[in-house]
C-alpha cells in the first residue's frame, strides 16, 4: 500500500571525523599559554623587553587551539564542516578536538516521540473519521538529517500526518468482509504497514522509524451516533444468528433423542408443533409461560 516515492539521491551520507582526545589537547594549549605569560614578565623584568614580544604569538597560538575543542555528550553527534564542506560526524561521546577553524552542529541522536494532531479524514467507504498516531523515531544519519532537507524535525512531522492520511484512506474503518483488513479490527497489520511507509517517507532525512502506533481512532461526530446504531443492529444480528443456530442444534438433539429412547411416538404435525414451541422457547426475549395441557396429546 506504499506509494512509490522518487526521492533525489543522496548527496552526502555520515562519515566519521578526524578527531583526538581533547583533554590532552586542552592541557598542552593552557600550560604553553601559562608558560609564555610567565617568560613573558621574566623577560621583562630582566631587561629582556626586546625580546618579550616573541612570546605573544606563542600565546596566541596556544589560545587558537583552544576553540577546537568539542564536548559531545551521550545521545548527540556533531556535524562538522570546513568552510561550508561536510568532512564528518563526532558521535564519540566526551572532550574532542578537531580543526578550529570548522563549524559544528549538534544533533540529538537520542529516540524521539511525534504524535500527530487529531486528523479528520475519509475511510475508503467515504465515512469521516478522526485518526492520531504516535511515532517513535531517531536520526541514524546525521548529514542526511543536517544537509538533506531544511529542517528534519519539521521534515518527519509532515511526512508522518501524510501516511497517516493515506492509510486512513486505504482502509475502511470498519470492514464487513473478513477477508479485508479494517482500521478498527486490524490495528498491528495497519500499524505495521503504518511503519513501513513513514520509514520510506523520511529515509532521505537519515531518520529510522521504530515504531508508530494509533492513539485516536473514531467517526467524526456528525456521523458517529448513526455509526454507533449501525454497529449495534449488527451486534443483535449477530447475536441472534448464534442464538437460532443454538436453539436448532438443542432442536435437533431433543428429536433424536426421544426417538432413540422411544419415549414417544410423534407424527410428522406433531414435530413440527414441538419443534415451533421449543424455538419459541429458545429464541424467545422473555420467558416462556409454561401451558399445563389436561387433555390428550392431540387435544
């Protein structure tokens, strides 16, 4: 039931950047930053002024560093570029260091929840209904979600609503053919399929679907009290048809019975009377008022 979706190809896909542990990094650049300081005032101090400014670019090359370091915190990844170029993803949790002179984004790898507002939309019998869903996703892709489409989040949102409405239009909400699936009787097989085509939907965002799952599902209002009547007479049919089918089987199992046991002899009119009161009796809403009969069985 999932259209067919000519998505672009991609035109990046995640790849891990170059990066060390920050912490040495961060040690080295402080303590030559500290050190040329104090070269600095001991130079001056001893009439070495000539020579002081060598230690300024020394200083400011330990502070450079500095901006390179990045702390990734579990359930995050960080998209770098280098002027405007994607050249990797940090998803090793922790003090890292990488080029200074790049940019990078942070993007929450952690799972997440969207559920979609209450859509009022037609089943495939032209009933209105209301629907809701509730997805659970998680970027597994992080330049697929940064340079694949404007915003990811935004982008799921969207294309979540539209499979929900497809899939309300593909089913009836109530089938009254056993051998087609309904929204209201097959809840696991439509959610299932609900998955598959939201997962096809936001493949080129770099998102994976986990789950989805329906949270509303009912007629519109202006429909949903004859509905409700609908649903009812079909209850009672039902009910009755397994109530008759009951009745003829005990029916049925009285006559051969009595014959087996030769507890009475009955002609073709008396068994069809016996058979019209015991179905009375059985199928009956009420209970049946017994007759005493004082005269023969004919009479």
């Amino acid at each position: 039931m999932t259209d067919h979706l000519d998505m672009p190809a991609p035109q990046v896909r995640e790849q891990a950047a170059r990066s060390v542990s920050g912490w040495p990094i961060a040690g080295l650049s402080l303590l030559v930053a500290v050190l040329s300081v104090i070269v600095l005032f001991v130079l001056a101090l001893n009439g070495f002024e000539n020579l002081a400014p060598l230690c300024v670019p020394v200083f400011l090359a330990a502070l450079a560093v500095l901006p390179g370091l990045t702390a990734v915190a579990p359930g995050e990844a960080r998209v770098v570029q280098l002027l405007g170029r994607y050249i990797g993803t940090l998803r090793t949790d922790g003090l890292r260091w990488v080029n200074p002179l790049t940019a990078r984004r942070r993007v929450s790898t952690r799972v997440r929840n969207h559920e979609t507002d209450v859509l009022k939309v037609n089943d495939a019998d032209g009933n209105p209904i209301d629907i809701a869903a509730v997805v659970v996703w998680q970027v597994e892709d992080t330049a697929k979600a940064v340079f694949e489409v404007d915003d990811f989040i935004e982008f799921v949102a969207i294309q979540t609503e539209t499979a929900v409405r497809h899939i309300a239009n593909s089913y009836s909400y109530d089938s009254h053919d056993t051998t087609q699936m309904s929204l209201r009787d097959n809840a696991d097989e439509i959610t299932a399929r609900l998955s598959d085509e939201i997962g096809v939907r936001v493949a080129a965002a770099g998102v994976k679907i986990i789950e989805s799952r329906l949270t509303r599902l009912a007629y519109s209002p202006e429909i949903a009290h004859a509905m409700l009547r609908r649903q009812q007479a079909n209850a009672v049919v039902a009910a009755r048809t397994r109530i008759v089918e009951g009745a003829v089987g005990m029916v049925e199992m009285a006559l051969v019975r009595l014959a087996e046991n030769d507890v009475v002899d009955l002609d073709e009119e008396r068994k069809a009377a016996m058979v019209s009161n015991l179905l009375v009796v059985l199928c009956g809403d009420r209970d049946a008022q017994p007759v005493v009969n004082a005269g023969t069985l004919y009479n």
